[in-house]
C-alpha cells in the first residue's frame, strides 16, 4: 500500500496529537509541518522529524508532494487554508469548528465533490472507547427511542487565550464557549443519537467572566445555553461554558478549575450517561442502573479517526465525520448564535436539492 504524504499546519497540542496518530499507522508518513511560530516548529520537528518544515501554510500548500493536509490553525484561518488545500488539490482533515459559518462550509462541501477530493472535519471524540461502546448499544436498539439528550462541557475557570490571542476575539474565533468546546459536547449526542436533522435552536449566551483574563479583545460569549429540536421529534438540551461559579458536584480539572464533560441520552427502554458509564434500565418494570465498562481500545481517538480519513481518501470506508455532517453541525451553531441575537426560536430549513427534486 502508497503511504499518503500528511502535512500538518499548526503545531499546538492538537497538530501533535494528528503527528502522533500519523506516526503510528503504517499507510501514512509525516511529510511537512507549518508553523510561523519559529520555536514551535522546532520542537515539532525534533519531535516527529518530518521531511520538510515551513513558516507560512501556503507554502506547504506549494509542495506537490503534500497528499492531504491537517489543518490545526486558529478557527478564522479554517476556512480560507482548507478551500486554498482542495485548490491545491490536497484533501483536509479540518479541526473544530470546520468552519465559522455554515455558509463556508457548504462552499468547502461543493469545492472538494468537484474535484473528488475528501474534507473530514476533527471530531476524535467519536472514536473514544465510550463512545463506541455506546453507538453500539443505540445501534442494538437497546435504548428504544430516543427522545431527548443531555449535552454538557463546563468549566469553572477555563479561558482559553491561544498564541496571539484569538480565542477571545470573535472575527479570529468565531464565538467563545460554543464554538470551542460546546461543538464537542453537542456533536458527542447529535452523533450518538444517528445525526438527526435539526430543525430549530433556541438559545441563549452569555459574556459575565471576561475580567478573568487579560486579552486585548473580548467580544465572545464565555456561556451557550440550547434547546435545539430535529426531525424525529427529538431534543436536545446543551449547556457549555468555560467560566462560571459552578455547583460543587463538577468535579475538579487542573488548569481549568473544575470541569464536567457528559453527554446523556434518554430512550423509552433505557437511558445512558457516558461520564460514568452507566445504562439506566427498565427491566420488566423496575429501573435498574447497569455499571458499563468500555474496553480501552488499542489505539487512541485520532489514531482511529486519522485510519478512517485514509480509508475514505482511498474508498475503502465511509467518512465518519463527513462534510454533510460538518454542514449540519455549523447550521446548529449558527442557529444558536442567531437565536441569542434575536431573542426568539429559529428555524433551520432543510437544504434544497439543487435538481428541484
Ligand atoms: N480536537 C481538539 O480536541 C482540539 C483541542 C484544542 C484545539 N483544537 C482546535 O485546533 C485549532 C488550533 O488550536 P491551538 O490551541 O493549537 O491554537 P494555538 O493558537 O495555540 O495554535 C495555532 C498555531 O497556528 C499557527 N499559525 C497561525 N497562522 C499560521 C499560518 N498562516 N501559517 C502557519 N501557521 C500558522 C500559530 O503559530 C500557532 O502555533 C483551533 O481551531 C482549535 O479549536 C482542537
């Protein structure tokens, strides 16, 4: 089998975990990185020796060597560096948010189908133990229906700032505490419950804690609360936040001051909760809490998700976190962002076919 030649841009926590992914699956090499950030790069570079390096992501766009990139930039850059990728020819593996509007990302969709190239937004939660083990007990049906979920990624005290920092600033960021970690929790249920079509968001953010960073700008929200509903009938409800005086039941988090991050779903048969493990189920009447245990599997999250990106890219698989998806998933965004703004449910239409059908 070719090894596919990956570049990775931007070298933070989140490029090195894509680095190390790639080191260990056989049908990839770690060909180039691309950091403007000189120290960074280096340390990169001794750490997982790709053959070529870059300061500015466009000039390892210009490598023809380079099969797909693996975009790790501040969220602003998400889209002008992927459409420039698939221009180049390159498929993408994008982190979150794929994009900061849904508008983009059906611009990225349509320019990777014209040229049969692959865009995978980063989602490597959908491949950890837990959360295999329980797309497979709603895959069973074990669940029954399901007709509500409870998503959840809350911090205490955890404003992230990023080099230069951008996380705070809306037109670098896109949003604050939704977009950022909020994206994880609500994807986890969405996901888990079969990607259901959402069909309207309500919403509310919040901006109360932003005297507790130093930041030159901070225009975003530091809280998202949701109630988002989808064409099945289900909900779901999403609280995210990376600051606030939280209940003494979140439990401590270094860096962050405390931390929860859940994902619930309730059906007619049972429901489950993912952080701890437990199925709570109805048998013959009586509820009953059954303890689950997920088996460590024998590779972490973005190693699995970086195996099945290179499986789609050669038609061996489907995606799993495929472009339509990252469309969706930016409409619900969108929605909360516009339902906060006007105060009021909005609706989310369905896409129209472009063959009128
Ligand atoms: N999947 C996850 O769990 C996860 C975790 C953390 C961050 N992320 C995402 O990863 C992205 C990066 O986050 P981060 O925390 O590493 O941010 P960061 O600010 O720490 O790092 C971004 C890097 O991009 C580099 N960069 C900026 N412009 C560039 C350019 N034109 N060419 C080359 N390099 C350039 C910067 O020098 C910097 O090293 C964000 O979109 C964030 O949402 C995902």
């Amino acid at each position: 089998m070719e090894k596919i030649n990956i570049g990775i841009v931007g070298t933070g926590w989140p490029g090195q975990m894509h680095a190390g992914a790639a080191k260990a699956i056989s049908g990839a090499n770690l060909y180039a990185c691309a950091d403007l950030d000189e120290e960074r790069r280096a340390a990169f570079v001794r750490e997982y020796e790709p053959a070529r390096d870059y300061a500015d992501y466009e000039k390892l766009l210009q490598d023809k060597n380079v099969d797909a990139v693996i975009i790790c930039l501040p969220n602003f850059l998400h889209f002008p560096a992927s459409l420039a990728a698939i221009e180049a020819g390159k498929h993408v593996l994008c982190e979150k948010p794929p994009t900061l509007t849904a508008a983009e990302m059906k611009v990225l969709r349509q320019e990777a189908s014209k040229r049969s190239l692959l865009y995978y937004f980063s989602r490597q939660f959908r491949f950890t133990p837990g959360m295999r083990l329980v797309r497979s007990l709603v895959h069973e049906g074990r669940l029954g229906k399901i007709y509500h979920a409870k998503a959840t990624f809350v911090r205490s005290r955890g404003i992230p700032v990023g080099i230069g920092a951008w996380f705070t600033e809306k037109k670098r960021s896109g949003g604050g505490a939704l977009i950022d970690i909020g994206i994880h929790a609500l994807d986890a249920v969405w996901y888990l419950m079969g990607t259901p079509r959402p069909t309207a968001v309500s919403a509310q953010v919040f901006r109360n804690f932003e005297h507790l960073v130093k930041v030159p700008v901070f225009d975003v929200e530091d809280a998202a609360f949701g109630f988002i509903r989808f064409d099945n009938g289900a909900v779901v409800q999403l609280e995210a936040s990376w600051a606030g005086n939280l209940t003494d039941d979140v439990p401590p988090r270094q860096y962050f001051g405390t931390e929860l991050v859940n994902s619930v779903l309730y059906g007619t048969k049972a429901t489950i909760r993912l952080n701890p493990l437990a199925l709570f189920e109805d048998q013959k009447g009586k509820l009953v809490t059954v303890p689950l245990q997920a088996e460590p599997g024998e590779a972490s999250g973005f190693e699995l998700q970086l195996r099945n990106f290179l499986d789609a890219m050669r038609g061996q698989a489907d995606p799993v976190n495929s472009a339509d998806q990252a469309v969706s998933l930016m409409e619900m965004i969108d929605g909360i962002y516009a339902s906060s703004e006007l105060g009021r449910e909005v609706p989310i239409f369905p896409e129209q076919k472009k063959d009128g059908a």
